[in-house]
C-alpha cells in the first residue's frame, strides 16, 4: 500500500512493513529525489539510509515481516535533505547502539552486524529519536 503525496519540497509514502514492499519504498524514494533535484550522491545516500532503516525494522522489528506500517517524509529545502521514518515496531532507538568497527580485511571473519548504524550516521549530519504514540521516529538529515 502506497500513498504518495507531493508539494514543492515535502514528499511522503506509506508502506507495509514486508519485504516485499521494498521495491515500493525504492521507486518512491527515486522518484521524490528526482522531483526534488536531488543530485546523484543525495540521492543514493537517502536510498542506502531508507533501505538499511526499512530492512533493519522488518528483519528486527518484526521477525521478517508484519501488516504493520511504516511512514517516510521527505522534507528539501535548498540543499538540506531531511528524511523523518516512523514505524510501529517495538521501542528501539538504533542510534544509541554500538558502532561496529570496520572490518580489517575482506576475509569472513567479521562479524554480521552493526555496519547499518555506521553507515546512518556517516552519511547523515543530524539525527533524533523518539518513541511516540506508540511509534519509533527517526529524523535524519542528509550530510552534504
């Protein structure tokens, strides 16, 4: 289920908290960034960040999948980007979790984990979390 609404700098979708809906939540964010006139390097920055916080609540907050929601607003204002992401799993603030050191090598003895919440915070300049009315609110806004 999508419902997309669009304004001159605020873009908004809701999506089914399934994996399968992930193809949704990509055509959307494309689609947003280009009306926007986000640049390539804005653009694949807000898909890595979306992706890793849409998979992380599936695959943790809902053991892979549920009928519950999950709500993206896009806010650009000049070359500010502003992604707010609201889901209805379980309390959990991922950017008060450990950041896992890079790997030193290429080899397979690094663990599986924790790189999303690195990636987040590198790529983003501002973030904020907050348990409300029953939902998970992460605010992020784009690093230049």
């Amino acid at each position: 289920m999508v419902s997309v609404m669009a304004g001159p700098a605020i873009h908004e979708a809701c999506f089914a908290a399934r994996l399968e809906s992930l193809g949704e939540l990509r055509r959307f964010l494309e689609q947003a960034a280009g009306s926007a006139g986000l640049n390539r390097t804005q653009a694949l920055k807000l898909q890595l960040i979306a992706e890793e916080l849409f998979v992380n609540t599936v695959r943790h907050g809902h053991g892979g999948g549920d009928a519950a929601l999950v709500w993206v607003v896009l806010e650009v204002a000049g070359p500010s980007v502003r992604l707010d992401y609201i889901d209805q799993a379980p309390p959990f603030n991922s950017l008060t979790c450990a950041v896992a050191p890079l790997p030193a090598g290429t080899g397979e003895s690094h663990r599986v984990g924790g790189l999303g919440v690195r990636l987040v915070r590198e790529l983003t300049c501002s973030a904020e979390y907050a348990f409300l009315f029953g939902r998970n609110h992460t605010r992020l806004v784009l690093a230049g």
